[in-house]
C-alpha cells in the first residue's frame, strides 16, 4: 500500500471529510485531495502533524510498515 492511499484510509477510519483534515494541516482541502491522491508531494511537516493527529508512526504513512504504533 502507498502512503497516499494510508492518507485516505487513516482520513476515513477517523470518519473525517478531506476538509477537516486539510484544517487541520494547514491547506486547502483541493491541496489535500492531490496529496491523497498522489499528484502532490505532502510536506514533510504536514506528514509529521498528521502522524501526531492519528497517533500512528511515520513509517506506516510512508508505507514503510504495517505496524501503526508509534515507538
């Protein structure tokens, strides 16, 4: 799975609107379409602030694991 489809799957399992979420990270919600649907690199820092808001590693939204817990 890619991290773009991690960003939509976390949006959802949080039952929040793309709205909400881009809010909460500072954009708009068409930028957060594009970065859930990869046609935009998310910033690092936005990466970092979604991973805090979900209390899931950096590493299982890059994809890197399917272990959600952070360390």
């Amino acid at each position: 799975m890619n991290r773009y489809q991690r960003l939509k799957d976390l949006r959802e399992d949080a039952e929040k609107s793309q709205k909400e979420i881009a809010d909460i990270i500072g954009t708009s919600q068409s930028y957060y379409a594009q970065y859930e649907k990869g046609k935009r690199a998310i910033p690092f820092d936005r990466v970092i602030i979604l991973a805090k808001y979900y209390n899931v590693s950096l590493d299982y939204i890059a994809g890197l694991t399917n272990n959600k817990n952070v360390l």
